[in-house]
C-alpha cells in the first residue's frame, strides 16, 4: 500500500521537475500578432516616405537626410536588440526588429535618391518618382540590379556605394547581433522560469 506521506513528499519533486521543463513556445496568436504588429510598422514607414514632402531640390538636404537616417537606423537597432534580451519571445521580437530595419533602411536610401535626383537632374539614367526610387533601392539592396536604371552621377554613386555597404552590415552583422540577442534572452527567460520555480518550491517546503 502506498504511504500518503511519501507521497505528499514527492508531489512538490514532481512539481518542480515540470517547471524547470522547457518553457513553452509562443503560441500561434502571439506569432500573427508578432507578424502583424512588424507588417503594420513596415507598411506604416512606407505610407511616410510616400507623403513627405521631398519635392525641394536641395542637395545638402539630400546628405543631411542620409547622415541622420544611418543615425536612426542605427539608433533603432540598439533600441531593438535591448528589447529582444528582455521580450519574453526573443524569437519573435527579433523577427519584428529585423524588418523594421530593413524597411526603415530601405525607405532611407528611396529619400536620398529621390532628392538626388531632384537636385540634380541626370543623377540616375532616367528621372525618378519616389516608386522608381524606392524601386532601385530595393533591386540593389537585393543584388538583383535589372540595369534599367543606375547612377550616373559622381553623388548618385558614392550613396548607391554606401547602401551596398550598409546592405552588407545589414544582412550579415546585424543579422549574427540578433541572433546573439535571441540567444541571451532566451537564457535570460530561462533563468527567470527557474528562479521562480525555486521560490515556489521553497514556499511549498515551509511548514
């Protein structure tokens, strides 16, 4: 026959040996909700480089436009790989991250074209509107380069060359910090799962 007391003994190992387990995976909700919310931020930066207005032909703000959108970008990323370390889906929150980088580089490079086209006529094989700019920036960030429009201009080709750089960083260095981040939070949470199960256990051994 069983003893009831070595049973309510082993009740709280059994307890704590589910709760150090592995924590759950995001579910699916938490997932379309992740892909959403970086959907709507992706579809929101494109709505505002489409209604700013960057009709005046002025180089200088042209590189004023550039400098200080590589700053955001940047500004953007480290803000994003701290949340990452602290989300409680690290995975998530870096897929999210990631694409509002992209985009918000991506819709940086479009500006500066544009503006370098409005400034200086020639600039870019053929006249560009802001989809012919947001065109060529994502051809090139893609390497695809249909070759129907290119930078002729000394300017034009100096930022085309900075954007091939930055896509480079993007992609590879950016790409390795997020996974870092993942990894941390992902041990963070961990870490936390386990600091609470240990209280629990000891809350459960007092008499």
């Amino acid at each position: 026959m069983d003893d009831p007391v070595a049973a309510r003994q082993q009740a709280p190992e059994r307890t704590s040996s589910a709760a150090a387990g592995p924590p759950p995976r995001p579910g699916r909700l938490a997932t379309v909700l992740a892909l959403a919310r970086a959907g709507l931020i992706a579809s929101a930066l494109v709505t505002v480089y489409y209604l700013l207005p960057l009709d005046r032909p002025d180089r200088a703000a042209a590189t004023a436009i550039l400098v200080c959108g590589l700053l955001a970008v940047a500004g953007v990323f480290a803000w994003e790989v701290r949340i990452i370390v602290q989300a409680p889906n690290p995975r998530l929150k870096a897929v999210e991250a990631l694409a509002v980088t992209v985009v918000l580089y991506l819709v940086l490079f479009a500006g500066t074209y544009y503006l370098l086209n409005r400034s200086a006529p020639g600039s870019f094989s053929e006249p560009l509107t802001k989809t012919d700019a947001l065109y060529f920036t994502l051809t090139t960030f893609t390497t695809v380069g249909y070759g129907d429009i290119s930078a002729t201009s000394q300017a034009a080709r100096v930022a085309t060359m900075f954007q091939m750089a930055g896509g480079l960083v993007v992609v590879g260095v950016a790409a390795r910090i997020l996974a870092q981040a993942v990894e941390t939070g992902l041990r963070r949470r961990d870490g936390r799962a386990e600091a609470r199960s240990a209280a629990g256990n000891d809350t459960e051994e007092r008499p």
